[in-house]
C-alpha cells in the first residue's frame, strides 16, 4: 500500500498499477528525455524569498480566470486517452476537478466523449482541440463543443508531427506486435485489467467516433495521430478558428515571445506556455526558463497560463511568480487518477491548496494577485 503524503506518492502508487504500456506513456518524453527532465529541475530550483512578521493569518488562494472565479489558480489540462487509466477516467477527472470548483480540459482524442462527460458532471469544462487535416470535422468538433457548454477552447498547436518517444516503442504502445504485448502486460495488473479493461469498455476515442465509429480503438490510436496532424497549418489559419468561436479562445503549447505576441494579435484571450511535458522536441527550453519573458511580452495583452513540470503546489506558486496567472496539471493529475480515480484527483487538488497555502505564508503573501517575482530570491 502506498501511503500518499505529497502529489509525487501519486506516481508510485500509478506505476504500481498500471500496465507498462500505460505507466509509461504518461511519464516519458521525446527522445532523451532532456526538456522532461529540465522541466521538472528548473522549476524546482527556483529559490524563493522566504519572508517572517507578515500578519498571513487570512490567505485567499482563489482567482479568476476568463470571467469565472474558482477556488484555486488551476485547471486540470487536457490528456489523451485519459479513460485507460480508470474506468471511464475523463468522468472521474472532471468530477474531481469540479467537486473543488475547477475546469476540467477534454482531450479531442479521450475516450469520453464531450457528451457523456457533460452527462455526468456540470462544472466548468474546456474543450481542446488539435490540428487536424479535416477542417471539415474540427467545425463540427467546436460546434459539439458549443452545444456541451464548453467555456473555453484550448487550441494545441505545437503537435504538426508526433514527438519521437522511445518509451512508446518498448513498452508496447507502438511498435511491433504492440497489441500482443499490451494484452500480455494487462494479464499482469489484475485490479486494472477488471476495472479498465473488462468494466471500462468501450475503449474508443468517443470525440472521434462519428467519423471512425469502431476504428477509433486503441489499436487506432497512435497511426491516427500520425495521419490526422496538420503540418501546414500557419497563423493565418487560425483566423477562421477565432471567427467560429465566441468564448474564450486559449493557444496551447507557445515557447516563444514573438510566438506569444501572434497570438495576441490573432485575438486569442490566453496561451499556455508549454512544451507538452517534454513529449515533441527534446532540448528545447523548460516552461520555467521560457515563462518569464512571454509574461514579459503579452501578459497585458491576454491571460498567460502555463503548464509542463508541475508537481506540487509549490510548483504552481513558482509558476505564478515567473508570471503565469493560472497553471494546467497534466501528468500530476493523470497519476492521481490512475491511483485513486475521482477520490485521487480530488486528494491531489487538496494537497495542492495545503501546499500552496504554506508556499504564501512563508513568502508573505495573502492573495494570489501579490504572487509575483518579488517572492523570487534573485529575480
């Protein structure tokens, strides 16, 4: 039994139960694996001023973010196939976020479908979406995602090709006789296998069915990623994305300023300064070092979000500091998930808080506006 005592327990108790195929497409990156690693180091290493006699007796960690306050400065981000790591686990997610009032993301290639998630659960929730070849399908995507109530539309843009993930081929996620190799493994986690493999069924991209219907399987899933990203997409193609949706429109995976100010120009109303955890293209700079200077550069002109690294509460004061003004869990919460389910995020979430919380009081601050980088030991 794993005791759970700080957000990376969550990682052991995953690795505990999942098949490898599943522990390790979550926790691996491209290639070497260096910008994984940097994300994670950089953050960490950031020193903080830690301050006394500051009269913290009354901390508000709550904020808003694109016209809805929430309790706390996250959103849980977008992961695909989310519904392998619990049972129908996109519900579960979006149950745990919204029973601590915060958005939850649904991936265009979940396994919920928009539909069943909303079904089941009536909080905030953000719709991301790919650059796919079919501009056809990614209307009728934003016009699904229009009639479930979705708040925002995360728009991920640094995916034209799929990283080169080493981890994928030796686990039995791609590569030969993958479908053979994941059986075999599933065979060796019991607890998953009834849970997700007998219980979770259907295992079909549900946002993809209307066009694949029983293709949109896991045996499916990494050629259709391969086939259906846009390499030549462009700023200007962006501008009928815009045109067609009305709410807040959030361009995710930017790591440069002159990237950071098209957006603004496009008229999105935030971007996510993010490397996709380490998963596309290894050796480019972590989230923690890129932040700053896109905060510097547009944090006027739209909300600056980032994600890749976070691991902890303190993580997500570290963020905001750097100048971020909301932070996106992905791994984090996909551990808690695949640990506890609904009960596993929300545990997260209340770690989070009680870390953040400790994290303000001991730098001096009592609301999340006065996080800045004058917390920051040689800002």
């Amino acid at each position: 039994m794993t005791i759970i005592a700080s957000t990376l327990d969550f990682r052991t108790a995953a690795k505990r139960r999942l098949p490898r195929f599943l522990f390790d497409y979550a926790d691996g990156g491209a290639y070497a694996e260096a910008t994984l690693t940097a994300n994670v180091a950089d953050l960490q290493a950031i020193s903080l001023r830690q301050r006394v006699l500051r009269d913290v007796s009354q901390i508000d960690v709550s904020t808003d973010l694109f016209g809805r306050r929430q309790a706390l400065p996250i959103a849980l981000g977008p992961v695909g196939i989310g519904g392998m790591y619990r049972r129908r686990g996109e519900i579960q997610a979006a149950r745990g976020a919204h029973a601590r009032g915060l958005p939850f993301t649904l991936s265009t290639v979940a396994l919920c479908s928009m539909g069943e998630v909303r079904g089941a659960s009536d909080g905030p929730l953000w719709f991301q979406l790919y650059v796919l070849r079919d501009r056809g399908f990614m209307r009728e995507l934003l016009a699904r995602a229009k009639a479930q109530g979705a708040e925002a539309l995360v728009f991920t843009v640094d995916m034209p090709v799929p990283g080169a993930r080493y981890r994928d081929a030796h686990s039995g996620m791609s590569g030969r006789h993958a479908p053979l190799r994941r059986a075999l493994q599933a065979m060796g986690k019991p607890a998953w296998a009834w849970d997700v493999g007998l219980r979770g069924r259907p295992h079909r991209l549900g946002n993809l069915e209307p066009v694949l219907g029983n293709a949109s399987g896991m045996n499916d899933y990494m050629g259709w990623l391969g086939a259906n990203f846009d390499p030549s997409i462009r700023w200007a193609d962006l501008e009928w994305i815009r045109a067609a949706w009305d709410g807040p429109l959030v361009i995710k995976g930017v790591l440069d300023p002159d990237d950071a100010r098209a957006a603004a120009d496009l008229g999105a109303d935030g971007i996510v300064v993010s490397n996709h955890g380490g998963r596309q293209l290894d050796g480019v700079p972590s989230t923690a070092r890129a932040l700053p200077a896109i905060a510097a550069a547009v944090g006027d002109r739209l909300t600056v979000l980032a994600d890749s690294g976070v691991r902890s509460g303190l993580d997500v004061v570290r963020m905001l500091a750097l100048g971020a003004k909301g932070v996106l869990l992905g791994r984090a919460w996909l551990y808690a998930l695949a640990a506890g389910g609904e009960a596993g995020v929300v545990q997260l979430l209340d770690l989070m808080e009680k870390e953040m919380r400790v994290a303000m009081a001991l730098t001096g601050v009592r609301r999340i506006a006065e996080i800045d980088r004058g917390i920051l030991v040689d800002a």
